[in-house]
C-alpha cells in the first residue's frame, strides 16, 4: 500500500533522440532514444517495481497478488492479469511514420489484442514543431492509394503546430504521426499492434526502409476529416480538470502548490501520476515517494487518500471510471 515506482524500459527508435535523457532525466549513453515505457504490460516489455518491499516485483506479479486491491475490483474482473493501460514518455527527434491503430474488433480478430486508442499530452516542443492528425478533408479510399502510389500522401494530412500544454485525442482509425522536435507524455490503451502507412522515405544503415502495412491498414482507416481530438482544459491549481475521458481511460492535468489531500475512496480504480513539471512528494499513510519531472507512480486501487505536497508540481492524473 505505497506508491509504486517502475523502472523505465528505455526503447531505441530511428527517430528517437535526447530529450528522455537531457530534459526528463533518463540514465542511458544511447542517443536515440525514442520511447520510455514507464507503465507496461506488453508482453516482452513488462514493468519491474524498483522501490519499496515489492522492488523487484513484476507488474504481472503485483496485479496475480493482489487483483482488485491494485487494480480496482471492476476493472480486476474485466481485465484479469493483464494491466489495461501503457504510459509512456516519447522523444521525436525527427517525424515518426504516418500510423494508425485498429479498433477493438479488428485488433482481437487479427492479433489477439486489445486496440489502441491514444492521447497525446505536449510537454516541450521545439518552435514550429507540429503533430499529424488526421486529413485536411474527407477522402475516398480510391483517391488514399492514388496519393500513397505516387508518393503525395503527405498533402493529404492535416498538420497543427504545438506548444507546451497542448493535448490531442487519437482515435482508432484516425492517421496520426509525432512530428520531429516533440516531447510528449502518452496514455494508451495496452497494445503494440500499429498501422505503417507511409516513412518519409527512410532507409536504415542498410538501405532498407521499414514495413509498410497498406493492405493490412485499408480498413481500418478512418477517411473522413473529424475535428475530435482538439483537447481543452482548466488550469486551477490543486483541482483536476479533464482533459480527455473514454471508456478505455481519464485523464485530468493536476498543477499543485503547497499540500493537497485526493479523496480516491469512492473511484476503484489504480491511479497513475505521469510528472510533466517540477516536481512532489507523495504520500499514502506513513510512505512518500518522490516524482520528478519525466516521472510515474501507480497508485493502488486500495488506497483511499493521497498526500500530495509540492513547490509547484504539474501532474497528469490517470485512471479508469
């Protein structure tokens, strides 16, 4: 019953960079860092406890001991042994691949696997950087493979520069892509099953690019332009505001100063705190832990109320409904 921190699982990407390391603090000597999965339980990417009497401790282990205490007993008895939700710090250096991610149905027919609807939340950016989301109008799939035949998909796609603070919402189906000199936090529904539609034309060291999935992303693709995913929310401080709420997901950003009781007693659900600036000291009962800048915690289900003391901290407040 403390908050649990989790080792990082630092993954190499070709567009990754320095940003986990240089801004968010993550100990690694690669430079081409692209993802820090903070929460996961992917199989082959499963999170290990690295504080408190469960160090050591898989993520697996900890939901097998302890079911609904850590999970929340709704979500427990929907999802079993397999964590609902992957966090994950993203460094972009250059733009990640145009991509999109199938829906419940598709992916449990196809892989044996749970969707992946996603939310973006910007925690630096470089000037004039910009996320693809979606297209910049309502297409047909006959005009799609014309533009992706002849190489002009790109002027199909709608751009948006961020800042700091901007959240996106990413629905299944929706063609989407990370553009280079972005930083971001990452909530997600726990999959790994992505869509390649188009790379800029990237080779590796090789010559070789990296797989495409056309046939496999044609129906699973949503063509029409839908202005959905534009998140806005309240800066208060020592109040959750939404950002964004699914069925898969809530997300509140949760600036604190000074010292703040959360009341979780009625939620049953985990709780996860994603730190996007400064830093706080949380506390439940007699055990605190620390959270900086580019960290996490989990929260068990089990624990009613939560200290949470800071100079000035910017938290993304994460659970299940």
């Amino acid at each position: 019953m403390y908050p649990i921190k989790f080792k990082p699982i630092l993954q190499e990407k070709i567009w990754g960079g320095n940003k986990l390391r240089e801004i968010l603090s993550k100990e690694t000597d690669k430079t081409n860092i692209g993802e820090s999965w903070e929460i996961s339980g992917v199989q082959g990417n499963i999170s290990v406890v690295e504080n408190g009497a469960e160090n050591g401790k898989t993520l697996v282990d900890l939901i097998k001991e302890y079911k609904g205490l850590l999970m929340g007993n709704k979500i427990y008895s929907d999802f079993g042994n397999d964590f609902p939700l992957l966090i994950k710090f993203i460094d972009a250096k250059t733009d990640l691949s145009v991509q999109l991610h199938p829906d419940d149905e598709l992916a449990e027919k196809r892989h044996n696997s749970f969707g992946k609807t996603e939310m973006w939340y910007v925690m630096q950016a470089d000037k004039g950087s910009k996320l693809n989301i979606g297209f910049k109008r309502n297409v047909s799939q006959e005009e799609y493979l014309e533009y992706l035949e002849k190489g002009k998909i790109v002027e199909l796609l709608n751009f948006e520069e961020v800042q700091k603070g901007d959240s996106v919402f990413i629905n299944t189906g929706k063609v989407h892509a990370i553009g280079g000199g972005v930083l971001l936090a990452e909530i997600q529904q726990t999959s790994d099953i992505t869509y390649r539609i188009y790379d800029w034309d990237r080779v590796n060291e090789n010559g070789q690019g990296r797989e495409l999935h056309t046939s496999l992303a044609l129906d699973a693709i949503d063509f029409e332009k839908k202005d959905d995913y534009q998140l806005n929310y309240e800066n208060n401080t020592n109040s959750s505001a939404e950002i964004a709420s699914c069925e898969y997901f809530t997300t509140n950003f949760l600036p604190v100063q000074g010292s703040l009781t959360k009341d979780y007693s009625s939620l049953d659900s985990f709780v996860i705190y994603m730190c996007v600036d400064g830093g706080a000291k949380i506390s439940i009962g007699n055990y605190s832990e620390t959270i900086e800048k580019g960290q996490t915690l989990l929260i068990p289900a089990a624990a009613e109320y939560v200290q949470i003391e800071a100079i000035k901290a910017e938290l993304l407040e994460v659970y299940i409904k």
